[in-house]
C-alpha cells in the first residue's frame, strides 16, 4: 500500500511538475535566501505555484517566535484573467488603479492589478474566528 501511495504522489508531482518547479525555487533561495511555492486547490485537484518571496507579508511582532498567525500575499494579476475569473466584481475590477510594486515598473505595456489575500489561523481548536 505505502508503494502505491508513493506512486500517487509522484504522479501527482510530476503532472503538476513540481520537479520542474523546484528548480526554479532553489534559484530563488541562492538569490534571495528563501524559495516560497503555494500549494492550493484548483479545480478540485491539487495545484502548486512559485511565489515570490517579497509577495509574502507576515508582521514581525506576530511572527516574533516563528509561529505567526496571520499571512498576507500580494501579487500582480492582468485585469483581464481577474476579471474574468470574477464576474461579480467586474466593475471594481475594471476601475481599480494599475498596480506598479517596483521601479521602474510604471514604464510598462501590462495591464495589471494588485490582488491581496489573507489568511488568520483560529484562536483555538473549535474557534470559529480564522479568515481567509
């Protein structure tokens, strides 16, 4: 059983191409000292992409002893793909300001916004208080 288990998740590595992916976050640790993917749902099957490590926020005094509670991820997304993806939030969308986190980025043809998500652990076991 724990070969055919094995088995799964190496499929389920190389269909994602996650080996692939790793490369590209050892290249990010050797620059940057920390290589960060996201691991998440999509479509009802497990997907993992590179973030950046500058894209990952978590406030110093809540991560004071390694256990933050509270994580912050911004990234530029085309307007468009947001859009599309989010049909009930067309019009906020459309008429948000371009997003433009780095020098020089203002000098660009790319259409994007900046999109945050958060994510607050619960208070306790049976707490119904965490966010996403």
């Amino acid at each position: 059983m724990a070969k055919q288990m094995n088995a799964f998740i190496q499929g389920e590595f190389y269909q994602m191409k996650a080996y692939e992916l790793g490369s590209l976050l050892l290249r990010d640790a050797a620059i940057w000292g920390t290589g960060c993917a996201k691991v998440y749902e999509k479509d009802k099957r497990v997907a993992i992409e590179r973030r950046l490590m500058m894209e990952l926020l978590v406030d110093e005094n809540d991560a004071i002893y390694g256990d933050p509670r509270c994580l912050y991820e911004l990234k530029l997304v085309d307007r468009s793909v947001m859009a599309a993806a989010n049909q009930e939030k067309r019009s906020l969308i459309e008429n948000a300001q371009a997003g433009f986190p780095y020098s020089g980025a203002d000098k660009t043809s790319a259409d994007q916004i900046i999109v945050a998500e958060a994510w607050r652990l619960p208070s306790g076991p049976d707490a119904t208080d965490g966010r996403h």
